[in-house]
C-alpha cells in the first residue's frame, strides 16, 4: 500500500473559527524502529527521516471544527484557568485526555495516552519539562511512570507547561505579523518567559556532563548554541529574529537530550536484554553438562556390562571345548 504525503510538510492549520490560534510545529526522535510499526501510513521527511512531526495547537475552547488535525496532534483548551483540557487526534477525531475537575474541584487521574499510530509512545512532558511530546515507555520508567498501568493527575503538569499561556489572550498582532513575516505560517515562542528560558537552559547546563563524562562533549556544545544564561536572561530586549534564532537553537538542544535519553534508554534494554539471554544460555549450558554426565556414566555402565557379558560367553566356550575334548 502506497504510502500518504505527509500532511506535516505543507502548511500550518489555520481556522476561521479562532483566528488567534496558535500552532506550534514539534518533533520526537523515532530511535527506536520497533516504534514505527508498519501502521504509519505517511511519508517521513525528507529531510530529518528519523523524526516524526505533530503540532500542538493552543487555543479558546474545544478544538474548532474547521482544525481536523493530524492522529498524534494535540491541543490544549487554554480557557479554563484552572482546569487546562487536553485533547489528542486520534486516527479520526480529537478525544479529551484529562477529565475536568468534579463536584468536589479534584481531578480525576488518568492513564498517559498512547499514540494512535505508533506502538511504545506516550504522551508526556519532555525532560526539560518545556513542553508535551510521545516518549517511550523506557524513558517514562526513568521517572517512575510505568504508562501501562499508573494513573497520573496532569492537571499541575499541564498547568505549568502552559502557565505562561494562561493568562495571555490571544495572540498579540506584533506577533502575528512578526511569523507571517519569517514564514506565512502560525507560530508560538518556543522559549517561553524569560523565566522559563532561564531554567531551561540551567537544566540542560547540569545534565550535560551526564552525557558526556570528558566534557569535551559540553565545551563543544557550548561553543555550537554560542548562548549563555545571561544571554538568554537578555533575550527579552533583542529583535523578534534573535529571539527566533536562539528559541530555535534552544529547540535544538532540548532535542539532543531527548535522542540522548533514548538512546540510554535503548542502551539500557539492550544490556537487560542481553543478560537475559546470557542467564538462558548459561542454564542450558547447565542442563547440557547434565545430560552429558548421566550420557557418560550410562555409557560407562553399558561398557562394563559388555565385558561381564564378554566374560561370560568366553568362560561358556571354554567350558564347550572342554566337554568336547573328553567326548
């Protein structure tokens, strides 16, 4: 079956029902290739093949009508101050995630949600906590979310990926003119409040050295973004492409760490894997000395009583000669 055009690659949605949305363009690594499993029906990009495109769409209320979204889309009702509702596209429509508060003002724990098309990913906040994307269930059970069966309140996580959203509004018209400028499409402040910024970049300078122990790993990347905590604390006073460009290579390195936590995570099933078959082999291993053991020693007891046989039959037939003689 022929594959489909990939409808991430033309552009963003727009919606006439709310014209200040806001559409975010995310990707997450697809490292693991037992992820993709043969049900993805789209064509990958061409230019990044190993990373699969969803958008988070931020908007006033359900999702419009006129926003069909894409399965493994996802869109944050930002109208409630108190209750943020998330609804995900499944393979037909968009499904709420998190259930709003009851009569007695507690959410209801759910299970994390599963991509429509692809197997082991798992709607969750990123390690940076930035932002929401699919991980794997390995790196969930790195922060002690076993996805199949542990129910999670996401009401604070939701709230504090998207506090900066909350109290905003709409979209302010310097912005939008500002994405209609860089690429006609709609677009979203990667980075955040200057807050947000700062913390984001905190965290990735404590985590680097996890990485990579010589830290030659975190001078050069240090020397590739080219931006300092004070830099980024300043972002707030530099032209809208500044802020584009360090957003994006704040993106960048948010990416890093989530290839890197996959790929220890993949490191790490590998190793429990090949133990596992390590302890198969040694127990056959076992079992085969065993079999060899009692093989030998059966063979050992045949051997002997083939000579007591032998015995006997020449004691038979000396016996037989003898009688023979004195006939």
């Amino acid at each position: 079956m022929p594959l489909l055009p990939n409808p991430w690659a033309g552009a963003k949605p727009t919606s006439t029902e709310q014209p200040d949305l806001i559409v975010n363009l995310r990707t997450f690594h697809n490292i693991h290739k037992r992820c993709h499993s043969g049900s993805y029906p789209y064509e990958l990009l061409s230019e990044r093949s190993d990373w699969l495109p969803f958008y988070e769409v931020l908007g006033r209320g359900p999702p419009p009508t006129d926003v069909s979204g894409n399965p493994g889309d996802i869109y944050a009702d930002l109208d409630n101050d108190t209750q943020i509702t998330i609804y995900i596209r499944g393979v037909k429509n968009w499904e709420a995630w998190n259930s709003p508060a009851g009569p007695d003002g507690k959410s209801k724990a759910v299970l994390l949600a599963s991509h429509p098309l692809l197997t082991d990913r798992y709607l969750w906040r990123t390690i940076t906590k930035g932002h929401f994307s699919w991980l794997t269930e390995g790196t969930l059970k790195g922060i002690g979310i076993s996805p199949k069966t542990t129910l999670v309140d996401p009401t604070g996580d939701i709230a504090d990926v998207f506090a900066k959203l909350i109290h905003e509004g709409p979209v302010s018209e310097a912005k939008r003119q500002t994405a209609s400028a860089s690429n006609g499409k709609p677009s979203i402040d990667h980075g955040g409040s200057q807050n947000y910024k700062k913390r984001k970049v905190e965290y990735l300078d404590g985590h680097r050295a996890a990485f990579d122990p010589s830290n030659t790993g975190q001078r050069a990347m240090s020397r590739q973004d080219g931006h300092s905590s004070e830099e980024v604390e300043s972002l707030e006073g530099r032209s809208p492409s500044r802020k584009a460009a360090i957003s994006a290579k704040a993106n960048m390195i948010t990416d890093f760490v989530a290839e890197a936590e996959d790929a220890i995570a993949l490191a790490e099933q590998r190793e429990e894997e090949a133990r596992v078959m390590l302890e198969k082999c040694r127990v056959v291993s076992e079992r085969e000395t065993i079999a060899r053991t009692e093989a030998e020693k059966k063979l050992a007891d045949m051997e002997a009583k083939y000579k007591e046989l032998e015995k006997s039959r020449q004691s038979e037939e000396t016996e037989r000669h003898r009688r023979l003689a004195y006939t």
